[in-house]
C-alpha cells in the first residue's frame, strides 16, 4: 500500500526494492505466494455480491418498479467494486501476494499505484454500499428523529471514507511520490494513514451496525404479524454483517506500514469483502418480498388457515394484509395489489 513507500529511498521499501537479488540469495527467507489464493477469494466475494445486485435489479424491473435513489447507489458501489477487484487482479500479476523480494522492482511502481487505485475504489464502494441501505431506511421512516439519525451517519461516513480514499493520494509531495518511492519528495509519517484508516474502518462498522438496528425501531409498530415482522426485521438488519467485517478489517491496517507488502493481503481482502457484504445485506430484504409474495400456498396451508388470507382463521386479518402490503410497497421491489372478488373458498381473494 502506499504507506509502506512513506520513507527514504535508501531504507524501507524502497531498499528492499532496490536490492531484491542480493535478499533472494538468502536461502533462509520464504518464498510463499498467496497469488492464486489472493483473486479466487475475491472474485468469489465479488460475485457473490454481483448475483445478488443483479437479483435485486431483476426483482424490481419484473414487476415493473423504477429504480430509486438507493439502488443507484448501490449500482455505484458495484461498479467500484468490480474496478477495485479488476485492479487487484492487475496487482497480483506485478507480484502483489508474493514477499517484496520475489519480485521485480521494474514493476514496483505500477505495483504501487494499482494497489493505492483499488484501495480508493474499494472504499469508496463501501462508501456508497453503506449510504445506498440508508437510502433505503429513509424511504420507511416516518419519524423526524431517525430521519436526522439516518442523514447524520450518511455525511459522516461519506466525509470520513472519502477523506480516506483522497489521503491516500496526498500523503507525499510531489503526489506521484506516492506510488514511485524513486522520485525525490517528502511523505508524512506512514503511522498518521495507518491511525487514520483504522479509525475510519472502526466508526465505519459501527455505523453499519447502527443502520442494521434501526430497522427494529422503524418497523416494530408495524401492524403485521409476528413471524412476518421478524422475518421483515431479520432480513434489514443483515447490515450488522458488515459492519463486522468492517470492524475485523480494522486491526490490519498496521500491516499497511510494513515492508513486506505480501502482509497487507488480508487487508485487501477484508476490504473487498465489507463491499460485497454490504451489497448482499443491502439486496437481501428485495429478495426475500419477491419470494413472500411469489410464494403459493399448498393444500394443506389454505385448509389450516396458515396463510394470510382473510377468512381462514389465519394470523393476518384482511387489514393487517393490507397494511402488509402497504409497507411493503414502501421499500420493496414488490407491488402487491388485492381485490376482494368473491370466491368459493374465503369469501375473498387476494392477488399478487
């Protein structure tokens, strides 16, 4: 990363760079690679995350639904996570995922520069994944006071991440210094990233945390039944896996300050995968109202009254369905219409 370019040419980073021959000589230093290990994980990750997005997407252009704000984001995010993975991959074919001596240094500037563009797109689509579910939080909450909560947490992590994304470029003079430790210049010390980044990535987390609770807040009172409202609950509070990624990524950022770049692997990896968790926890309540509404009751379900239909003894009575599908319609790629036509088993029906 770009820390580890922050000294002298003469020492650091930029010794080892400049003398990896004579260090290869040294029988006694390793020689593993996670080159391969490195890009299956995260394209792994990341199409995971591609999958759900492009479920996501589907579910709400199938039944016909305009894409709103959030899912622009989330698009956004997407996007600069498929860039972050794609330079990685580039990164790795300079030898990123080997020690530093086991490569040469003719590559070690583009090394250098691939691996500080793939850090600021991949936090920049944590960024954008993180304020993509608030978006979604705003749309279903009705109260002024978790309004200005939601509104509070998406400026203070897009101010923090994007301040993260652009130190990283503004750590030397001259900028191109960052990336090419041979060019004469002067760089901050490569602690004050390290700090940084680190307390960004743990505010981070828990900010991914809070936003995951808040659904408990904003859909308690809903009038739905119980089953429903947790199955509803369960699904928006995802979120708290990535903001448990976030918060593991955290004590690998002193790795970032190290000389040996082949350390800073699990921090590239931890940061893919808070991007792509984000985006599955960010898609999963879409998917889940799709497959609820999709859903056909069998035989038995219609003669125990185990659905929600209004005549049958169910658990939902017709205006907690309603109410139901109103708040589902709210945040959901789902629109659910109903008609009371008369029919030979409830009296009414509801259609989908």
């Amino acid at each position: 990363m770009s820390d580890t370019i922050g000294e002298e040419p003469s020492s650091g980073a930029t010794a080892k760079a400049s003398s990896f021959t004579g260090i290869v000589a040294q029988p006694q230093l390793p020689h593993n690679e996670v080159v391969t290990e490195l890009k299956v994980i995260i394209w792994i990750l990341i199409g995971l995350a591609s999958v759900f997005f492009t479920l996501r997407i589907y579910c709400k252009k199938s039944r016909g639904r305009n894409l709103w704000w959030d899912d622009y984001m989330l698009l956004i995010s997407w996007l600069a996570i498929l860039t972050s993975g794609s330079l990685i991959t580039v990164a790795a074919g300079y030898g990123f995922g080997k020690h530093i001596y086991d490569f040469p240094n003719a590559t070690f500037a583009d090394l250098l520069f691939t691996l500080n563009l793939s850090g600021s797109f991949s936090t920049l689509s944590a960024a954008w994944s993180k304020t993509s579910f608030a978006f979604t939080l705003l749309r279903i909450s009705d109260s002024g006071r978790v309004r200005k909560f939601i509104w509070f947490v998406i400026i203070s992590v897009n101010v923090t991440m994007h301040t993260a994304a652009i130190l990283m470029w503004l750590q030397c003079t001259p900028v191109a210094r960052t990336s090419n430790p041979w060019i004469e210049g002067t760089c901050w010390n490569k602690w004050v990233i390290v700090i940084f980044n680190s307390v960004v990535s743990a505010y981070s987390g828990m900010a991914d945390i809070s936003l995951a609770v808040l659904p408990w807040k904003i859909i308690r009172r809903n009038t739905m039944n119980y089953k429903e409202r947790i199955g509803m609950l369960v699904c928006m509070s995802m979120g708290v896996f990535a903001g448990l990624t976030s918060l593991a990524k955290t004590p690998t950022f002193p790795a970032m300050a190290d000389s040996d770049m082949i350390n800073t692997v699990p921090l590239v990896i931890l940061g893919v995968a808070e991007c792509a968790v984000t985006i599955m926890a960010a898609s999963i309540p879409v998917l889940r109202a799709l497959l609820r509404v999709n859903r056909l009751p069998n035989a038995s379900e219609i003669t125990q009254g185990r659905i929600p239909t209004p005549t049958t003894g169910s658990t939902l009575g017709w205006q907690d369905e309603e109410a139901f599908a109103k708040e589902l319609e709210s945040y959901s790629p789902v629109k659910i219409s109903m008609s009371r036509t008369p029919t030979s088993t409830t009296g009414r029906s509801w259609r989908i």
